[in-house]
C-alpha cells in the first residue's frame, strides 16, 4: 500500500476495520445500506450475513463518519444491538462488495418478522403511472412477509414461498442492484411476475357490502371478514363460527377512522400505525351513535368496554377499502376518516390453528364465508395477528405473533441450549442459543389433535431454524399437559436431560428474563390455574425466585373448587364454594335457582369433598358469580373482563382482607359482594381491596425478607386496574417493580420462563 499516489497524511489515517452488528440486522434492507454508505464516503471492502448478524471489513479514512452514518440512516426496520470493531491489515481491492451468504452460514438471527406495507409501497400502489399501480402483492426491503412465508433456511428467496414465482427481467434489475429499495426484497414481484389471487376484490368489497361473511387469504393465515356495522351479519358470523361471546378484532382504514371508536391518545395510535400491526385493545366508550351509518354491532364484544382494532397491512386489505370507498383518486383518502369498519377475525375453527391450506380452508370455510379470495402464494409457517393492550400508561402484549415472531428477546446472559414446551393454554414454544431466547409464534390451547400436531411442528421448526439441538428440555409440573408429554418423548427420544418447572415459577423466570435480573427477586403471580406442590392448584402466589429455585412466601386463602374444571367455565360453581364457606350454603340453591346442578353441588360442598384452589382468576370468578354479572363464562377470562368492564372507581373496603403468616384471605370482601347489589360497586371494591391487600402483603415480604426487587406476572396482570395501581403503590413503597413489557403476562410467556429457570436450575434426569 505504498502508492505515490497517497500523500503521507493520508496515507497515516486510511485504516482497516472489521465491524460486526448484531441485533435485527437481517432481511431489514441493511446490507445495501452499508453498500450505499460506502459508496457515499469512498469506502472500500465487502459486507456479509454472518452466523450472528452483519460482518463489514471496512478500508478507507473516513471510518468514523462510516459507523456514525451506518447507525444514524439506518433502514427502518433494523434495530443494532451492538456494534464491535476490530482493526485489521491494510487490504487490496478498489471497490465495495455485497458477498452473498454462504450456505450453513445463515441462522434462527437471519429471519426477519413480517412487516406492514410501507409508504412507499403504498404511495405506488395507487400512483396510475407506476408499473405496480394496484399489484395485491407489492413489498420491498422495508416491508412485506417474511416469517410466514420462510420455509428453510438461510433466508433467501429460494428458501421462501417466493421461489415459485420466477422474477420477470424488470423485477430482476431491481432486486439485484445494490441502489433500488428492492435489491434482495425476497418478496419482491409484479403484476407479470407475481402471485395471484383468485377472485376479484370488486366482488368481495360487494359481498361485504351486501352483508355477506367473507374469507380472505392473508400472510399467516385466513380473516374471515364482515361489515361490522351489519348486526345481522355479525351474528351470523358468531354463529357460523361457533365462539359465543369471544370479542371479534375489526379493522379500520387509518387511525382517524379508530379515533370514531375508540380513545386513542398517542401511544395508542404509534401501535395501531406501527410496522407490526397489532390489534390494539382500546378503552370504547360506547357513546350512542345514531342514523346513518348504523352504529357498530353490539355483538362485537358484548358486555366489554372494549374494542380490538388494526389497521390495514398488506397491499390487499388497501385494495378492499380502495374498492369499498369506491375508487377514490389520489392519495389523500388514506389519511381522511371513513365510517368503514370490517369485522376482521382468525380463521380458526373449533379450537384448531389457523387454517393456511387452501384446499383445507376451502372445505371448512364452506359453512361459514360466503366468498373465499385465496392466492396463490403459499403459507409456509402459521401465524395469528398480533395482539396489543393500551391504557394511559400501559402498554401489555397480550399475544406475540405475526409482526414480533421470529425475534429474539435478549438474556443476561448464556447458558445451555434450552427447548421448552409451554403451557397448556396460550402455548408458545421457546428455545435458546448463546444469549438469545426465541419464542415461537402463538400456538393456541393445546385442546384439540391439530393444536398438538401444530405445538409439535412449531417445536421441531424452531430447531430447524436455529440450526441447533437443544441440550436440555423444559416443561410444566402439570403431568396432564400435552407439551409436557411431548417434552418427556423428546427426552426419551433425544436423550436428553428434563427440567419441569412450576407454572408460576416460570411465569416470575419470564419478566425476569426480561429484565436480564438475576439476583433473588419478590414475584407475585396472579393467575389461573397451575399445579403446585403435592398437586394443589396455586395461582395467587408470592414466590421468592432465586434462579432455578423458588421458596412460597405466601398465597391466597384457598377457595373451593366445586367440579374441578367445570368450575372455572361457570362462576356460578366458584360463588357457590364462596357461600358455603361463609357457612351461607342454605342459599346456593335458592341463589342459583337457574341452575339445576345446584342443589347436588351444595349437598357436595356440605361434605367439604370438593377440591380447593388459591388461583386469583377463581376469585375473580366467584365475585363475578356472587354479583351475577357472569354465571357461566362463554370464553376463557371473559368473567374478570366483565367485572373489569363494570369498575369504574377501585376502592378498597375497610377491613376487606385478613393476611397472616403470608396467607392473604379475602373473605370479608367476598361476604360484601354476596350481600352486594350493585355490580359497578361491587367490582369497584374486588379491584381496589385487592390493590390494596397486594400491596400491603408484598410490601411485608419485601421488609422481612431484605429483597426489594418485585416481579408481577400472571394472566390477571391483562387486567387494566391491577396492571396500572399495583405498580403505582409498589413503587411509592420504595419497591422496584418489574412487568411484562416485551412478552405477555400470560401463558404465552411460559415456555421462556421454562428456558430461563432450566437454564439456572441444578440438572435433573
Ligand atoms: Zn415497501
Ligand atoms: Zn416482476
Ligand atoms: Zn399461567
């Protein structure tokens, strides 16, 4: 490198330096990126996908300005975690190469999650003179699927459901030049080239406008759709669809068309407008709409306060509201409120995953859409909507799938390679590698044969994208569970060590990998059901956790659980137990006169037979069977919906618990709401005493035990009034509190609460 032509000043600062990215580095557009920044600053040597993320060797005298601009322009929708640089010898070559990936080099880091259509996009889909002017399948570097139509790895176009859609010349130009926002799109296609789809969006946009139930294939799975204005239509869909009362999502064109519906503050409308498109569960006040248009069809989510709303995400949702609002020219239409709003729900049937067949779809929609728009573009990995709860200060996912899956949620630390099978309800599957967790898309509840084949396929899926054999196996206590014995057969089958972890202990592991805490902290877990010690039922718990151990400080005083199961689908059951306890069993036949088992379960409860639970969701459940608000639940966790629905002014009552030695007994409270005759009252002091006696009883455990650090995990921590004051009053008590944020409170954390205590707990056969 002693050229004449460098003079000496510049020839002492041209350096060499290889730099490695890690973080959502992949699949984002970020290897043209570096290309175009090299190029901007003179720049030579190469850039690569590696194992881990994104490796440069940089050469030239301005690498400073190199790394600032890398992170300062950086695509959209990458995200750097870190960045390391390393020195190296001076090297030849004039230019800046992309290199491609080399096989076996590629891993689980390398597949992005799918995105919503960008602007660009958007803005060419209706631009009449551009060459994608309405193509239903339009993406680029910055958005489209990804995830859900990878069927191998490494993330290449071949490897996806892209590659039986050869590009045309056009299309080929732009994916391989390094300049166009299409270089590498692996989704990239056009109206030549591109899948298509079966019917016309004309027709479906005039079914839906005829009040008929549509089915439209989407990324991760099948919508069934309706005009959710048309109360006859929603109904129908409810009933073809067989779910009762089980709140239907809708979607709306932009968020102010939400704003009509919903109060949406700013939090709020950055989710619904996030790349990631959840549904977003926002506060509806219901005001009473009158005229034309009709008002939103009550059966949406009856008896909730609630609306779950998204916004359109792929090019074909646009194209059904272009033909829905008739055609409009321009672009500012998609920006102006509209009274549209679609009725927009998974296409899963009876408890079974969604459905991503199209034969298959076909065949079992039959009896419920009117009209089914397939494409011809097929669904390599099953993915659910995300979905989202926002309240003034609070933001919970309640379910992590298309948009957040495949990405990794980052640990402390590493620890051996983990393959953990979830719950029961809300299964997830999690694996580790290095420093990494990744959780699958959301299962579902594991109830029906196809569930369990799915919770078995996801599993060996994940393997196959990480690339990598677990060392040790994780699961529930819950022997019953059909991803424990799936656990047990992979460790008979591979060999491998198991570690069954209880279910609350692996709901505090996961905020507490999260958080990346690994000193003992506080949990409590409020919750539903999970096995105990001895086979008791626990579920308002508060552990100590020490890693892969865990002491019970305390628990909710054990109410009965008439019927087992049964119990906890009718609240009346639980309210019943309550009674009798209060030695006010003489009442449960009167009270519950409607039900004709009553007379034989209070003949059961006088016997004291019936099994008992501490879970805080049954509490839930007997104060929504003594107020009447819920005698039996239509879908799981609607009777604390509900109550959560009626309270509006927590308060808690005076003498409304007892806690002694860690057992925290709420029949005070209970005795009041047996006596209560006003539900809003009622839930106003179910959620203030229990503020308030959770706050108290954590508080006693932090101070004897020296640990001031509390972990708040459980399905109940969904509920708004919990979520929002238990941490208010912890922290006014000089506690550090520590929520779910980047993973639901619920289930669908279980399986990296499992990884995280495996990790940590001493190894058992
Ligand atoms: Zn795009
Ligand atoms: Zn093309
Ligand atoms: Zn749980």
């Amino acid at each position: 490198m002693n050229s004449p032509a460098h003079s000496p000043a510049l020839e002492s600062a041209l350096e060499r330096r290889r730099i490695r990215l890690r973080g959502l580095v992949q699949g984002v557009g970020f290897r043209p990126h570096v290309y175009r920044c090299a190029a901007r600053l003179g720049i030579t040597g190469s850039v690569h996908n590696g194992p881990e993320g994104v490796v440069i060797e940089a050469q030239g005298v301005r690498l400073d300005d190199f790394v600032q601009l890398l992170q300062r322009e950086a695509p959209p929708l990458a995200r750097i975690d870190s960045l390391i640089q390393a020195p190296m010898a001076l090297g030849q070559g004039s230019g800046f190469e992309i290199l491609e990936t080399a096989p076996g080099a590629a891993s689980g880091a390398a597949i992005p999650a799918d995105t919503a259509i960008c602007d660009a996009c958007l803005g060419e889909l209706f631009d009449p003179g551009n060459r994608r002017y309405l193509h239903p399948f339009i993406a680029c570097c910055d958005c489209g699927p990804r995830f859900t139509m990878t069927r191998r790895l490494p993330y290449d176009r071949a490897n996806t459901s892209m590659a039986d859609f050869a590009l045309c010349q056009a299309c080929h130009a732009e994916y391989t030049d390094p300049a166009s926002r299409r270089f590498h799109a692996e989704p990239v296609a056009c109206h030549d080239c591109g899948p298509r789809l079966s019917g016309d969006i004309d027709d479906l946009a005039s079914a839906l406008g005829a009040g008929r139930i549509v089915a439209i294939k989407g990324l991760g799975g099948y919508h069934l759709a309706c005009n959710a204005r048309d109360h006859t239509a929603v109904e129908n869909l409810r009933q073809r669809k067989l779910r009762d009362g089980k709140p239907f999502a809708v979607m709306v064109l932009n968020t102010a068309s939400a704003a009509r519906h919903v109060q949406l503050d700013a939090t709020a409308a950055a989710a619904l407008a996030s790349p990631e498109r959840p549904v977003v569960v926002l506060p509806a006040p219901g005001l009473p709409e009158t005229g034309d248009p009709p008002p939103l069809s009550p059966a949406l989510s009856p008896g909730l306060d609630t609306l779950g709303l998204m916004l359109p995400y792929t090019a074909i949702h646009y194209l059904l509201f272009y033909a829905l609002l008739g055609k409009p020219p321009g672009r500012q239409w998609l920006d102006e409120a509209n009274e549209l709003v679609l009725v927009m729900t998974s296409a899963n049937i009876s408890g079974d995953p969604l459905l991503i067949d199209a034969g298959e779809a076909q065949r079992r929609l039959a009896g419920i859409a009117d009209l089914v728009l397939h494409h011809d573009r097929e669904i390599a990995a099953r993915a659910d909507d995300s979905v989202l709860r926002v309240t003034p200060g609070a933001s919970t996912i309640i379910r992590r799938a298309r948009g957040y899956t495949p990405h990794a949620i980052s640990l402390a630390k590493d620890g051996p390679r983990v393959l953990a099978l979830g719950a029961h309800l809300k299964s997830t599957v999690a694996m580790t590698r290095g420093d990494l967790a990744y959780i699958s898309q959301h299962v579902g509840d594991l109830d029906t044969p196809a569930a369990v084949a799915f919770h078995a396929e996801t599993a060996a899926a994940l393997q196959a994208m990480l690339q990598a054999r677990p060392q040790l196996l994780a699961c529930d206590w819950n022997n019953d569970f059909a991803s424990t014995r799936l656990a047990e057969q992979l460790s008979a089958s591979l060999d491998l060590p198991l570690v069954r972890v209880q279910h609350h202990h692996a709901h505090a592991g996961a905020v507490l990998a999260e958080h990346g805490r690994e000193a003992p902290a506080l949990a409590v877990t409020l919750d539903g059901h999970g096995t105990g010690s001895n086979g008791e039922s626990w579920g308002g718990e508060l552990l100590l956790v020490d890693g892969g151990s865990f002491e019970r400080l305390g628990h909710f005083a054990p109410l009965a659980l008439p019927g087992g199961d049964a119990a906890a689908r009718e609240p009346w059951r639980m309210a019943a137990g309550v009674l009798q306890q209060l030695g006010r069993g003489d009442e449960i036949a009167v009270r519950f006169a409607s039900q004709p088992l009553a007379p034989a379960l209070a003949q059961l409860l006088a016997t004291g037979a019936a099994p008992v639970t501490t879970a805080a969701g049954r509490l839930f459940d007997a104060a929504a069977g003594l107020l009447g608000v819920c005698d039996r639940a239509s879908f799981e966790g609607e009777p604390p919906m509900r109550l959560e629905g009626l309270a509006r002014q927590p308060l808690a009552l005076r003498n409304g618990y007892t806690l002694a030695t860690g057992v925290l007994d709420f029949s005070p409270l209970l005795a009041r709401l047996a006596d209560c005759r006003e539900p809003a009252l009622g839930a106003d002091w179910l959620h203030g005493t229990l503020v308030e006696a959770v706050t108290e009883w954590v508080a006693a455990a932090a101070l004897l035990s020296g640990v001031d650090t509390v972990a708040l995990c459980g399905g109940c921590f969904l509920n708004a009034h919990l979520a929002r004051e238990i941490p208010a009053r912890l922290q006014q008590r000089g506690l550090q509190v520590l929520a779910a944020t980047a993973m639901p409170p619920n289930d669908g954390a279980i399986s990296l609460g499992q990884a995280w205590v495996a990790q940590r707990s001493p190894r058992q056969h």
